[in-house]
C-alpha cells in the first residue's frame, strides 16, 4: 500500500512539472520569437535609402526601326529583273552563227523597208504625174506645147519628147526602111518598157526576201537546238537553266523570220499591184501621143 501511494505521489509530481514547463514554454516562445524579428524591422526602408543607379550613358539607343512604305493599293511592287534569255543575252552569248544568222536577217528586213518605201514613192510621184498629163497635156494645142506644160522630171514628159524626137528625125536615116507609123510605135514602147523596168526595180529583192527569210530563221532555230543538245550532254541532265537559252534562242530566230518574210511578201503583192494601174496610165498616155504624132501631119497637110 505504502507502495502504490508512493507512486502516486511520484507520478502526480511529474504530472504538475510537465504542466509548469509547458505553461513557461507558451509564455517565453513569442517573446523569443518577437526578440528574434525585431532587429530585422529597420531593413526594410533599406533598398528605399540606397541611392539610384546612374543611367548608363554609353549604351546607345537601339536604332528606330525603319519605316515601312505603304503599298499601292491593287499594284504590288515588282523588282524589274534583267531578261537572261532576251536579244541582249542572245547576242552576248550566241556564236559567230547565231550573230551572223541575226545580221543577215536584220539586214533583209531593212532593206525590204526601204524598198518598199522607196517604191511607195515613186509610184506616188507617177500617179500624179498621170493626173498633171490628163489636165494639162491633152489641151496643149501641138504635143510640142504639151510637153512644155510637164514636169521635167516626169515620166510622161519622157515619152512625150521620145515620141516628138522619134517623128521628126524619121527621115533622111536608115530609119526611112520603116513607116513613120512603125518608127513612131517602136520609140514610144521603147520609152514605156524603160517605165517599167524602173518601177520593178527592187521589187526582185522583196520576192527574194519574202521567200528567203522564213528559211534563213529556220536555219537559226536548228543551229539554237543543236545548242541545247550540247549543252544537254555537257552537264549530263536536261535542267531547264541549260536549255532555256539556245531554246529561247531559237524561238527567236523562228519569229524574227517570220517578221522579215511576212512584210516583204504583203509589200511586194501590193507594189506589183500598183505598179499595173501606173503602167496602164502610162501605156494609155503613150498611145494617146502615138496617135496624135501619126495624126498631126495629114491634118496640117490638110488644113494646108
């Protein structure tokens, strides 16, 4: 019994000094922690006190984008890039064929232009000639007065005087074998054939030429193929920037044939054309003076 109350009273005595030192523990913990964090207090005004970093004035400013230029509304701006396959570059890289086959086409067409121009000209000049010979010569009283009112240069004033000269220098010659009527007709035609052979000239070389040039283009177009063929077998594959060229070369050679054939023909057909009213005018004036010549002495005979 002594025991137990002895142990007891043990136990109650260590029950009542947990209760004291938990009691202490809850009284001193937050002053030790309120000790603990007060002398932190004063550091938070310090970022406040430190003084402001100086802005460095060493680094330059970043450079201001540069300003966009506004599109033009429904016209997207286009870099103009120089044609690799145009005449420039057919004649820098062609050879003396290529160039050569250009020079000569060049050259036929010039010279369809010029004679087509050339005869557009003097078939003009004829034409009213024509007209001055109907209003002028045909009211002259002789063919002498007639041929005074031409032009000295026109073509009817021309087979006038061979007409007039024809006439009077029948007589007294080897000329007397022939009648004054054959003598006279031969001298006119003579003069009219002269005409004629005037106003075609030229018109040989725009046949030539309309018949010559689509060939001389073919002749290009074949030597520009033969051009990518090599260069085919030279890089060992069919790449469109080892073609594009003598291809595109090619295919200008074919059009500029085409471009010298085509007016030379349109010009020659319509020169022969023109050339056939003219000689009508002209064969009609020297018939016209014919008779008049052959006409003149029986009346004056007459008249006598």
């Amino acid at each position: 019994m002594m025991m137990n109350s002895s142990f007891a009273r043990t136990t109650r005595r260590l029950a009542a000094s947990l209760t004291a030192l938990s009691l202490i523990g809850t009284a001193v913990l937050p002053v030790a922690v309120w000790a603990q964090a007060k002398p932190e207090a004063p550091a938070a005004p310090a970022p406040a006190a430190a003084p402001a970093p100086a802005p460095a004035a060493a680094v330059p400013p970043p450079p201001a984008p540069a300003p966009v230029k506004p599109m033009a509304s429904g016209a997207p701006e286009t870099e103009v890039v120089e044609n690799p396959y145009g005449l420039e570059a057919l004649w820098k890289q062609g050879d003396f064929v290529s160039k050569g086959t250009l020079i000569t086409l060049i050259i036929m067409s010039v010279g369809s232009w010029y004679i087509g121009i050339v005869k557009l000209v003097e078939q003009t000049r004829l034409l009213r000639d024509a007209r001055e010979a109907e209003e002028k010569f045909w009211k002259a009283a002789t063919v002498q007065d007639g041929v005074a009112t031409l032009n000295e240069d026109s073509a009817f004033r021309f087979i006038a005087e061979k007409g007039t000269f024809a006439a009077e220098h029948h007589g007294g010659t080897l000329t007397e074998q022939l009648d004054l009527n054959t003598w006279v007709g031969m001298s006119l035609q003579r003069s009219v054939d002269i005409i004629g052979n005037r106003l075609q000239n030229g018109l040989a070389f725009l046949a030539t030429v309309g018949s010559t040039a689509p060939f001389v283009g073919l002749f290009g177009t074949v030597w520009g193929i033969y051009h990518a063929l090599t260069a085919i077998g030279i890089a060992g594959q069919a790449s469109i920037d080892k073609v594009a060229g003598p291809v595109g070369e090619a295919l200008i050679m074919t059009a500029f044939g085409l471009a010298v054939a085509v007016p030379a023909v349109l010009g020659y057909n319509w020169l022969v054309r023109r050339n056939k009213v003219a000689m009508e005018l002209v064969r009609h004036f020297g018939g016209g003076v014919h008779m008049t010549l052959l006409g003149g002495p029986r009346t004056a005979r007459k008249g006598a």
